[in-house]
C-alpha cells in the first residue's frame, strides 16, 4: 500500500529557516508566523469560511516560511493566498474580491494598532474606522496581482504538494480510546489546544498523532486528570509518540500564552509586508557591526 | 502589500520550452538541486519551553529500551517526505507532442537526468480569473493522493519561466484502451477481459477509500503498458467527496455522454462513487462488445438507448427515480424486460451478472467497486490471464508505425495462444 504521507519538515530545513538566514531571530520568526495565522484565522471567521479551510491554510502558511524567508513575502500576503488556495482545496471556494477586502481591513487595522499603540494618547481618541477601498482603485489590484502570486508561489515552493491532514478526527478517537470523552471539557480543552498549535510550526515539524497527544496532555493536566505515564505503561506510547516530541510541541503552545510587551507588539505589526522586514533587517544592520 | 513585483510576477512571456522544436533548450537558471534525501529525525524541533510545568516523568531510564513498533497507521517521521519546490521543465528534454486535450497539451519527454521517458501534461493557465484552477488543483491532488499500481503514477509537477507554466510530469504509457481497441485484429479474451477488470475496479476502489470521485472514467482515460497493466488516467474531473457532499452539491457536466450514470442524466446533485461504478459498467460492456455500449448523440437519446437495453426503470428497480429533478419531465416507455442477455449472448451467467449489478438504476443498489473485485465473475473459468502473457502492440503515443498487416494475416496472437495452457 502506497498512500501519500503528507509533507514534514527537513532537519535542514528546521535548522535553517530561509528568515533566520536572512537574520531574522528565531523568537521574532515564531511571533510573526502566529501573527500571519491570526490574521488568517481572523480572516476565515469575517468570510465565515470553514474551519477545515481555515486549519488548511494556516497549515500551508507555516510550511512555506520553511522554503521561503520572510524577507521575500510578507506574512499577510502569504496568508491571504494561503487561505484563497485552501478554500479550493477544500471544496469551499471564495471570491477574491472578498478576501481581498477583508485582508485590507484586517491590515489597515494592524497599521492603525501600530499608529497609535505606541504614542501616550489613550486609545479610545484613536477608534479604528474603516473605509472600504474603491471599486477599480489601484489598492484594489494591487492586492489582487499580490494574492495571485502568492498562491501561485505557496504551490511552486511546495511543489505542489499541498496534502493536509487534519487532527480532529484523531483527537476524537484518542480521547475515546483514553475513556475521555465522559466530562465535556477535556475534549473541548483539547480542541482548543489544537487550535491554537495551528499558530505554531507544529504541524509543519510532527506527525499528527504527536500532535494530538500533545494536545491531550496539556488538557489532562490542566484539568487534573492523571494518566498512566510510568514507563512500561505510558499512554502516550499506544499513539505512537515520543514523550520528547510531545513536551516540544507542548512547548510551541505554551509558549503562544507568553506576556508580550507593547513593544514587541508593535514590532510584530511593523514586519506583516516585506518592506517592513526589510526596513527592520536595515535598522538592525549597525547594531551587528558595533562590537 | 503593494509592492509585490520583481522575477515573481507572472508575465505573458511564453516558455521556450514548448515553442521551440529544439531538441536541447538551455538551461538558463541554475538548476534546482536533485531532490537531495536529507536526513530527517525525530528529535526535530528544539524549542524548549520555558514557563511550563515540570520536566518530562519520564527520566534516562527509559533510554536504553527499545521503542514499540510503529502501528501501521502511524509511519516513522522519517517516511514524510520533507518540502521539495518544484524543479524547472528544463529537467526534461522534449521528445513529441502526443496529444491535445481541451485544457492541456501532453508531451512526450526524458528526463535529462535519469533518461526515464515520462508524460509531460501542460495546464493551460492564460486565462485566469481565479487565481490557480481548481480544477488542476483537483487533477494534481487527486493524483498524489491515489498513488496505485493500476493509476497513472505522478512523478512531480515542474515550472516553466514564468508562474504561467505548470507542467504535470507523470509515467509515459504506451497506449489507451481506446485506440487500441479500434486497432486490435480481435476483441481481447474473456481471460483478459477478467484481468483488466480486475486492475480497473482495484483503481477504482483504491480513488473511492480515499474519497476521490474520477467522474471521467471511460476506454480512452485507460492507459495500458506493453505488459498488460492498465491504469487510470486523466483525473480532470476528479475530486474529493465527502459525506454529506457540501453546500451546493455537485456539478452534473461531468462524465463523458456515454459513460454517464442515469442519475447524473436526470439531473441529481448529491451523487457519489456510484457514478463511477456506471462508468465500470460501460467500460465492461465495451470491452466485451469491442464497442462502446451507448453511442448516443444527446441526453435524451443517451437516456432512452439505457431504458431500451436495460427496461425502463421501476419502484423496485429504482425506488427513488421520482425524486430526481428531471424525472417529471420525461415520460416512461411501456415496460419491457431488460435486453441485456440478448445483447451479450457469449458471456457467461455470472459475467453477465456483474454487468448488470454495475448497471443497476439504483444508485444505492449498484456494486462498489470492493465488492466487484469478489464477484463469482472472476473466480470461475476461464481465470483472468496472468497481464504478462498479454500481447504488445507499437505504440502510437510514441510515434511508433504500426507494421502493414503482414499478407493473409497471419494470427495476430499466435505467440499467446502456444504460451496459453487454459481454454478460452
């Protein structure tokens, strides 16, 4: 039996990212991938798109900053045609126009934030409004020709492997398997839980029985419920996983739930286009020359 | 976001590669690297987290023992293939065009590195409204995913120079079951009729576990080597189906006239790996008949020509005819038993069994594909000819010329019949 596994990273591939190549810390790579997965989370819920196309997309997205550096593209216009190819993938196609003007709200809103997060004023002086872009406006096009190169570049750079595999239905039957499905909140803690590790790289490193393990062990202990993990008999055995590669992506979730400070915040929304990127690569320059 | 420009952008720029009769293009970018095997381990990601409980139970001692076995469904990481950009078409030296279809051109190609012979399939993408098609995303997807001995193997998807020129590089096969159906000097055995059956309905079955409708099955989409293997090709039309099939429903232009189930004809929506198993049936029938079984102009001939060979259908033939959009709107010919028997006069009780399950009305009654493989059909005598012993034809795809028919024609499978033991 031949069935096509779908696509994990390389350990040359993780050891080095084409961002942090380009010198973009690692930390800063892994904020603005989550960012880049916001925004299309964000995006999927205004388009009232599928979760599954959502999931898809968000998978995609954190596969392609492993071919591609960040210096290249930016994360929102990777993100909008992440999400416009896995909707077709997904047999829930969208209209561009659409997508497009969602991005650019979900955009011009990131640069209002950026604006005004830094400055004393309060907030409430600086209340976002949106103003739709105009019907056959070059802003139009532009983000038009961008979403097409990006989805065109997202299949090229993957070559056109584009094979997704979702983890809900695994977690499903762990938790059964593990007699879990008795109280309502483990696997609704679970779900949560792989939700969010859809904004970290973990589905572009490990196997979805990892994954999902991983998933129920941060479930489990948050909610007190204890799990045969003595070896011999350790649960997380019976699916196949490492108890290593399970605490790592334990690790890339927890890690999410970190404090932010203001500014790196409004370092994250400087860097969504690749300009931002190249003008934050730019200022770093001096400070590696000084020592 | 505006300043999207620069070697990315498409352009209208035409490839050379397909224009140029040139047998040797130059290879003008550095080439991308030969899919180098990199190592992959387990241990991958490092990221130590930093604010999380305590450190894993589990300590060293458990180091030295051995891992469980892997179950089945969970490969080792090191089986995922790693993310691999798509090489350049220049990879490949252009032999000849085989054939052109209505959304692509097929070429016949060797890869420069390895000289394997392979099909090149290029996707028109010009015309573009909506970005990447989905219908070539379904076709690649489809492809990748129902990897099987008897489906047409995808080798990897190349580039031109410019983001407009997508090539599907897949296994060179010498013929279609089409063309060599019109050129064989006789019909192909019951014993090899048994065995293309079998590769058939194991493809088909293969598409249907993971969820992939082919929705164009019929003689001229088999593909066959010289060694008496078919496999399904052009996966077009295909795509994923779910259960229940999404908002919208399906299309109905799908499957060519003659290959396509009633259901379709009468307009259903909702249809689903019965459609295929019609298009099997036809397929069958064809191979049996050395023709194709419905050579109808139109819908509504193709639709009585199908109430005419098989009866019109009834509440216990097809319990929800009624219920289809298009059922109203054509009227019901006298009742009258099915043909089929007549029509098939040398195959044998079982066979003409199984035609008639694949033929059944009702969509939910026809046989899948899994249980056709254990129909008595294949079981009983004469058995399915081993696909060595098949005879080899010149192909037409590559620009072989068939030779003259020799002078009172001698028996074309003269060489099978002293290799032949069984009785058929």
């Amino acid at each position: 039996m031949s069935t096509a596994l779908y696509p994990l990273a390389s350990l040359v591939q993780i050891e080095k990212t084409p961002s942090r190549e380009d010198g973009i810390p690692e930390e800063l790579e892994l904020d603005l991938r989550a960012h880049g997965c916001k925004l299309i989370h964000e995006a999927g819920i205004l388009l009232k798109q599928k979760q599954v196309a959502v999931a898809t997309a968000q998978i995609l997205f954190q596969r392609f900053w492993y071919v591609t550096s960040m210096k290249q593209f930016g994360i929102g216009d990777i993100g909008m045609g992440a999400l416009y190819l896995a909707s077709k993938l997904e047999e829930c196609p969208i209209r561009m126009r659409d997508l497009i003007n969602v991005y650019d709200e979900l955009l011009r809103r990131d640069a209002h934030r950026l604006k005004y997060s830094t400055g004393p004023s309060s907030s409430s002086a600086h209340e976002f409004k949106y103003i739709p872009m105009s019907y056959f406006g070059s802003t139009f096009y532009d983000l038009k020709d961008a979403l097409v190169v990006a989805e065109m570049q997202i299949l090229k750079r993957l070559g056109f492997n584009v094979n997704v595999v979702l983890p809900y239905g695994t977690l499903v039957n762990y938790l059964r398997l593990l007699g879990l499905t008795e109280r309502e909140d483990v696997p609704s803690k679970a779900w949560g839980y792989l939700n969010d590790a859809l904004q970290t790289p973990v589905y572009a490193l490990y196997a979805v029985p990892t994954i999902v393990s991983a998933a129920i062990m941060l479930a489990t202990r948050q909610l007190g419920i204890a799990l045969p993990s003595s070896p011999e008999s350790c649960w997380w055995e019976l699916f196949d996983a490492d108890w290593e590669d399970v605490w790592s992506v334990a690790g890339y979730i927890m890690r999410l739930y970190r404090e932010r400070t203001p500014e790196d915040h409004a370092r994250v929304l400087s860097m969504v286009t690749k300009k931002g990127v190249r003008s934050w690569l730019e200022d770093q320059k001096p400070a590696v020359l000084l020592p | 976001m505006s300043d999207v420009a620069g070697p990315s952008t498409p352009s209208r720029k035409r490839s050379r590669w397909d224009t140029e009769e040139d047998t040797t293009p130059q290879v003008d970018k550095p080439v991308p690297k030969r899919r180098t095997k990199s190592k992959v381990t387990t241990s991958a990601g490092t990221y130590t987290p930093e604010r999380t409980a305590t450190p894993p139970v589990r300590s060293q001692s458990v180091a030295g023992r051995l891992r469980p076995s892997h179950s089945r469904h969970v490969p080792p990481r090191t089986e995922h293939p790693p993310f691999m950009p798509s090489r350049s078409v220049y990879c490949y030296e252009r032999l000849n065009s085989i054939e052109e279809g209505s959304y692509g051109v097929v070429f016949r190609a060797r890869d420069k590195e390895t000289g394997d012979i392979v099909a090149l399939k290029k996707l028109k993408l010009d015309e573009e409204k909506h970005g990447f098609p989905i219908t070539a995303l379904r076709e690649i997807n489809s492809l990748m995913v129902c990897k099987h001995e008897n489906v047409v193997g995808i080798r990897e998807v190349v580039v031109g120079d410019t983001l407009t020129q997508v090539f599907i590089v897949m296994d060179f096969i010498e013929h279609d079951l089409k063309t060599l159906l019109s050129v064989m000097p006789s019909p192909f055995l019951q014993s090899e009729v048994k065995t293309l059956m079998l590769q058939l309905l194991s493809a088909v079955a293969h598409c249907h576990e993971r969820w992939i409708l082919h929705r164009d099955l019929k003689t001229s989409n088999l593909l066959m080597n010289n060694r008496g293997t078919i496999k399904v090709a052009d996966f077009g039309l295909a795509r994923r189906y779910g259960d229940p099939v999404g908002v919208g429903g399906l299309t109905q232009l799908v499957v060519t006239l003659w290959y396509r189930a009633p259901e379709i004809l009468l307009g259903a929506t909702t249809y689903s790996t019965a459609i295929d198993m019609w298009s099997v049936g036809c397929i069958f029938a064809e191979l049996l008949l050395n023709e194709p079984l419905f050579q109808a102009k139109g819908e509504i001939e193709m639709i009585s020509m199908i109430f005419k060979l098989l009866g019109p259908p009834t509440s216990q033939t097809w319990p929800d005819f009624l219920n289809l959009p298009l059922a109203k709107t054509i009227t019901l010919p006298a009742p009258q038993p099915s043909q089929l028997r007549q029509k098939f006069p040398y195959v044998t009780s079982a066979g003409l069994d199984l035609l008639s399950r694949l033929l059944a009305y009702d969509p939910e009654t026809r046989i899948s594909a899994e249980e056709a493989l254990k129909h008595p059909y294949f079981t009983e005598s004469p058995l399915p000819k081993h696909p060595d012993l098949f005879g080899s034809f010149p192909s037409a795809a590559a620009g072989e010329k068939r030779r003259k028919p020799d002078s009172p024609s001698a028996p074309a499978r003269a060489a099978d019949y002293k290799l032949l033991t069984e009785f058929d």
